[in-house]
C-alpha cells in the first residue's frame, strides 16, 4: 500500500504557516489597529493578502514536483490539500472580518451581528480540478501562487456582501466604495467608485488575479426607514 503523504506534508505546511504569520510585521500592525478600533474592510483586505502569500508560500515550500507521486497532482491528494490550506485562511479572515465588522456596527449605533459568509467550495473546486487535470505539477505549479492570494481577498468581498445584505434587508442605507490600487485595469477603472447598496453594479465584489482593488462600506448611521411611512428614525 502506497504511503499516504498528506498527513505530512500539511503538518509541514501549517507549521511553516504559523511560523511566517508569528514573524509577519504587516499582521501585528493589522491586528493592533483592529484592537484600538481603527479597522475597517481596506485593512481586512490587507490581512488577506498577506495571510494569501503567506499560505502561497507555504505550499510551494512544500509542495512540488518531487513532493508529489509521479509528479502529479491527483484528486486525493489535491483535495485535502487545498481545501484544508483554503479553510485556514478562510477561518482567520472572517475572524478578523467579523471583529472589524463588530466595531463598525458599534461606532454607527447598531446593534447588529456580524455575518459571517459560506466557504466558497465552488470556487475551491475550480483551482482543485485545474491542479488535477494537468499532465504533470509543473504545468499548474503557478496555482498555488497568485490564486491562493486572490481566493483569500475573495473571503473579504464575500464577507463584506454578506453583511451589507444583511443591513439592507434591516432598513439601512450602506455604502459601498470600490477603490483602485495602481493604475488598475479598464475593467477596474470601470467600476471604481462609491455607490448605495441598491445602485451598486454587480460586479463589484468581482476580482480578477493580482487585482488589489479595494472594497470598503461603512453601515450608515444607525437610522432606519419605516416600511409605511418612510420615515426615519
């Protein structure tokens, strides 16, 4: 019976992560600023993207393809990696998400809990059968690189969705801001901007790869709109 390398390889993998996060300057920074109160989204979407490379790194540290069977990337294998590298992260996102969230709620008088989205397996299985349908690991080898980071600020755009929903369907009028990082593409450039919930293009919680783009909201000011007589109180 053929060894079954996973066990090792994510303990690897998750040692090294925890190792790389506890020497990142750029998460104690994240994490002081969300204790004092003065984080918002475009700090969570930092948190994810150094929380994104620092995974990335991790898995090409480990995995590669003299680290695979026949130099492959089968199901098994691809599986149980990446989703458990994907749920990691995800988990350490909404947890910030959520405390960020938590003080925004509070700094605008509302008395809302934070929410918190669904994994996003479709989109996991995406990159998982990409790894696996290749002929050999180095025609994919570029997946656990720049998709890991993109999939992790994709937890952010998520959480924000979820939330801003959440308070539209309570009766508030959240804003959402889309900004450019760089120059940014055509497509970017598009949809940069701030907009009401109920006019924001749907696109907006789209991202493509290395697109650092910004998406940021804040809940409003605690105010709520009578169904009957649109008053506000």
């Amino acid at each position: 019976m053929d060894k079954d390398i996973v066990p090792g390889l994510l303990a690897a993998i998750d040692q090294y992560f925890i190792e790389t996060n506890a020497n990142s300057k750029e998460l104690k920074r994240l994490v002081e600023l969300q204790k004092s109160g003065k984080a918002d989204y475009k700090e969570v979407n930092e948190l994810a993207i150094e929380i994104g490379k620092n995974m990335s790194a991790a898995l090409k540290k480990y995995v590669n393809a003299e680290s695979l069977p026949d130099e492959k990337f089968y199901f098994n294998i691809a599986n149980r990696l990446i989703n458990k590298s994907l749920k990691t992260n995800f988990g350490i996102v909404t947890g910030y998400s959520s405390d960020v969230q938590k003080s925004l709620n509070e700094q605008a008088n509302l008395h809302l809990k934070a929410q918190v989205p669904e994994f996003n397996q479709e989109k996991a299985k995406g990159l998982i059968e990409k790894l696996v349908h290749a002929e050999t690991f180095d025609d994919v080898a570029w997946l656990l690189d720049e998709p890991i980071v993109t999939f992790t600020q994709s937890i952010v755009d998520d959480s924000i969705q979820k939330n801003i929903e959440f308070q539209s369907k309570a009766g508030l009028k959240p804003r959402i801001t889309r900004t450019l990082v760089g120059k940014g593409c055509d497509w970017c450039r598009n949809l940069a901007g701030s907009y009401l919930y109920s006019e924001a293009p749907d696109e907006i919680y789209q991202r493509h790869e290395r697109d650092r783009c910004i998406v940021n909201y804040h809940p409003g000011d605690g105010r709520k709109q009578d169904v009957w007589s649109k008053d506000w109180r």
